[in-house]
C-alpha cells in the first residue's frame, strides 16, 4: 500500500513521557510481555471516538508536561483529553487557548503546545488521519522497558517526525462536555495474601491514608504510609501479576501494578484495586492521597458495568 | 489437580497447584496452560503459568470470574504432547569479565569458582516458565550445592545474555534488567527476539536446557 508521507508532525518539545498507546496487547503475559496499552482507558477512548475514529487507533499518550507538535501538511482535525492546559499557535503567531474534549482544525505551521496535565498525569492527543506506525504483536503501544511497540519502542524526542498518513477525512467540529471528577477512595478486593498481614496492618490499609510517591511510573505505583507489617512467611513462590495488584515487599510500602508491569513477581498481594477504578487511579498524582475502601466482587462487576455504561453514554453523546 | 481457585481481583482467576515447586506440579500448570490456551476462549486476555500458579485474565467487558471458573473446573485436559518440548543447548562464556559474582559467591558457597562452574556445567535444567521481563528462562533446579541467596542490593542493570543464580534456580537475562541474581556468565545467543513474532522465545516451559561452556573466542565467534 503506498500512502502518502506528505504531512507529518515535528517535534519540537517531547515532553516528559511521550509514547503511542492504544488497547495494548494481549495473551502475550506467558512469555514476559505486558498488556500495555492507554493509562487512562476512558480519556483515551474519547479521543478517537470525538475523531469517529476505530477506538483502538494509536494515540499519543504524555505525562505531566506534554509534546510541543509543529503540523506541516494539509489541514487536519485533532483532539485532547483529560484534564490539560495546551495552546494553539497559529502561522501568524495567533494563540488560542486550547480546551480538551473540543475539536480543532490544525493548519500547515500550526504548532500545538502541551503545556501541562493539570493535577492528573495522563493526556492523549489524537488526530482525524493515521499516524505511520508499526505494529508489535498486533498492537502500537510502545513499552519502553521491552523496547517494544512503535517508534522501536522508544518513548518520543525532540526533533523526531510523525508521519500522517492523509486521507483527507470529512469532519464536523464537535465537543463533549465532560469533567474528570476526583475519586474519594480507591475500592479494592482484598486479594490472595491478605491474612498474611497483622490485625493491625489490615486496620491500617483499610482506614489510614496512603501517599502517592514520585517512584510511580506506567510500571507501577509505589506508595508510602504506615508500614504494614507481614506476620507470615513474606517469601512467596514468583506468580503471575495483574493491573490492579498490590504488592507489599519486605519494606511494608504498597506497590500498584499498572499497565508496562512485570508479569511475574514474588511479593505478598494483600488487595486488587477494582477494574473500574483504574482510571481514576492513574492519574493521581505524586503528593497525592489514596483512601482504600473494601467492596465485594459482585459490587464490583457492577462498579465496572456502570463505568463502562458511563463510557459508552458519552460516545453515545459525541 | 488444581488445588484451590480463586478470584485475583475482579478480572482473573487464581488457580494454586500446590504448595511445593517441583516438576510434577509444573508439569500440570503447563499442562492446563496449554489445553486452555488450544481453546481460544472469548473473553480471555492473559493466561499466566508460574511454577504452581496458573493465573487467567479475562476481560470483564465479555465474561465474569464466574463464568471462567466453571470453564477451568470443565476443562478436558488432553494428554499432554511430549514433542513439544525440546532440549536446547546454550553457550556460555564464563571469563572474568561476565562473572560480576565471582568474589561473592566463592564465598557464599566456600567452593572455588573453577569448581562451582564444574557443577553448574554438568546438570540440565528445566524450564519451570517465562516472565518478569521478555522471555527471561526460571530453569532448574541447580544443585545443593550452589545455592545462593540473591543480592542484598539488586544491580540496577544486569547486562544482556548474563547467566543468574539464587536458590534453586538459574536464569537468563533476555535484554538489560535491573535483577539481583548472582551472575555466572554471559551467553552470546540472543534468547529473545522480538522480530520473530511467531516463537519469540529460544526457551519455553517444559524445554529443557543444557549449558556449555565455551570460550571468548568462540563467543565472539557467535556473536557475530
């Protein structure tokens, strides 16, 4: 297939942590390789859908400070979300403030500037054409740490360029109106090695407030609050992982398992953060406080079905 | 065969083979593994075989734990197919250079690493499975002998191809890794290869593993 390469992105900023995402990929856990994939699964979704776009086209996913994007090329349509301050800067050195979840028609030497997430982590952009990717194991989503996905599996740099492949798509400007809302706990299941923690402990993961730490990554989220104190064997056989799992190492500081983690490891798992709580989690930042709060599995099949209820009923809107 | 399963959260399932590691119990992990894994189930993302721990994501959108564990406890498990698994030689060099734990496992062990390396060199190794990082080998078991507690302080980097040991297992660092395994040698075969989207991995659970020792000249040699 020949497409055309004559639009294209240039990188003048890359930001902190800049990588295509999209639904990750799967069944791939058994020989060491995670599911990957957007952070933020709803604000990634909501990309490609204000675009009408397949919802599991590759997006560009950043954290804390964003990509500064100079656009060569014939006009195209782009959208952002989650909770980000960014500009656009027009050829004739006319700014607008950008706002996520609206759709902006982007022009040759157009620049968008990404300028922070505002009290979250994750933004994505998405754009109405195809960004020229490679696939890995039927998926974009790049991990760093295998080196995997597109772009070699490198996060971005400065002075790279993102080919477009133009198609010239017929759009309508749309916007949604949507907030991301704060979360006051994050629910879990207690998990498999819950009783190997003291009385104590399980009072304290339960009613004390943990705090966020800057050693949290797209591999996991390392937290620190009381100690929590195992009063069994701490020395499990290595086991599978999952999204969600919190793990408590000899040090008694919880560890979160998100998207780029190992697939195997050996520490105790005293809870899993529900399904329907992973976005809300991602995007806490450093500093911030986590609550836990115990649920049922049935609760939280049903969390998970109103979550995604709520999902749907905002493409539903678009 | 499966002793207990379990929900891990709301979208896996926990399946516990028993308490010990051994080939018996690994056996029957992989054996599950592969039986589901021929199903092609909808709704199953991941299946996650360890040594005594079989773990089954599913998404939540399709399917529920429920629904999978009554699935698992149906499951005819065929015969497992022997042909399957394979013996697979791996070079390794073990000059000064690659065995970054010389010093201390001479004195862990108090045997002299000459006879430490002639112990390690003369057992094959079974892959219990896969994981933490691509395609990184848990093969054992090594003998009573050199059995060796990790690092205190994990290295932040391990080098690609390192040959690590603790406890009763060996493995092999498939790409550079933080790790706190005690480092024997260093193989020039490349383990995992992301380009053969196929087979990525050179070693799979059930395979057996021989380790030969070669020189640098002949490593040098493979790494071309």
């Amino acid at each position: 297939m020949i497409k055309s390469k004559n639009s294209y992105f240039e990188i003048e900023r890359a930001g902190i942590n800049t990588t295509f995402q999209d639904l990750g990929r799967q069944n791939l856990n058994h020989i060491g390789i995670p599911v990957s994939g957007a952070m933020d699964k709803r604000n990634y979704i909501l990309a490609n859908a204000l675009l009408k776009k397949d919802l599991n086209s590759p997006v560009i996913e950043f954290a804390y400070q964003g990509p500064l994007l100079k656009y060569k090329g014939e006009e195209i349509f782009i959208v952002l979300t989650g909770n980000v301050k960014f500009q656009i800067v027009r050829e004739n050195k006319k700014k607008i403030i950008g706002e996520p979840y609206h759709v902006y028609l982007i022009q040759n030497n157009d620049q968008i500037d990404i300028q922070s997430t505002n009290k979250s982590v994750y933004g994505y952009i998405s754009i109405s054409e195809d960004f020229i990717l490679d696939k890995t194991w039927g998926s974009y989503s790049i991990n760093t740490k295998a080196k995997i996905g597109s772009n070699n599996g490198e996060k971005l740099s400065n002075n790279q360029k993102i080919d477009i492949d133009h198609k010239k798509k017929k759009l309508t400007i749309t916007n949604l109106n949507y907030v991301n809302s704060k979360i006051q706990y994050i629910r879990v299941l207690k998990s498999i090695n819950f009783d190997f923690f003291s009385e104590k402990s399980k009072n304290i993961f339960f009613n004390k407030e943990f705090k966020v730490t800057k050693l949290s990554d797209r591999m996991g989220m390392r937290l620190e609050g009381q100690v929590l104190e195992n009063v069994f064997n701490s020395n499990i056989k290595s086991e599978g992982l999952v999204k969600g799992v919190i793990q408590v190492p000899s040090d008694g500081n919880p560890i979160i398992m998100l998207s780029d983690h190992g697939t195997i490891g050996g520490y105790p798992k005293i809870a899993n953060v529900i399904s329907a709580d992973f976005d809300k989690l991602v995007q806490m930042i450093p500093g911030s406080v986590i609550k836990f709060k115990q649920v049922s599995l049935d609760e939280a099949e049903k969390l998970f079905k109103l979550y995604k209820l709520e999902t749907d009923n905002l493409i539903n809107q678009i | 065969m499966i002793k207990n399963i379990l929900n891990l959260g709301d979208a896996s399932v926990y399946c516990d083979f028993g308490k010990d590691v051994n080939k018996e119990i690994n056996n029957n992990v992989i054996n599950y593994f592969n039986n589901l894994k021929d199903k092609n189930i909808e709704g199953i993302t991941n299946i996650t075989p360890s040594y005594n721990k079989l773990i089954i994501s599913f998404d939540l959108d399709v399917t529920n734990f429920f629904k999978v564990k009554k699935i698992i406890e149906n499951l005819e498990i065929k015969k497992e197919n022997e042909n399957k698994k394979k013996l697979i030689e791996i070079p390794i060099c073990s000059e000064k250079k690659f065995t970054l734990d010389h010093n201390r496992l001479e004195k862990a062990l108090k045997i002299k690493f000459d006879k430490i390396l002639e112990i390690f060199f003369s057992k094959k190794y079974f892959c219990y499975m896969t994981g933490f990082i691509a395609g990184m080998p848990f093969l054992g078991d090594i003998s009573d002998k050199l059995r060796a507690k990790r690092l205190e302080t994990p290295r932040v980097k391990v080098p690609k191809g390192s040959i690590g040991l603790t406890e009763q297992f060996c493995n092999i660092y498939t790409y550079e890794s933080p790790g706190g395994w005690n480092i024997i040698g260093n193989t020039p075969l490349e383990i995992f290869n992301k380009n053969n989207q196929k087979n990525p991995a050179l070693i799979n659970p059930g395979d057996t593993v021989k380790f030969k020792q070669i020189t640098q000249d002949e490593y040098d040699k493979i790494k071309k």
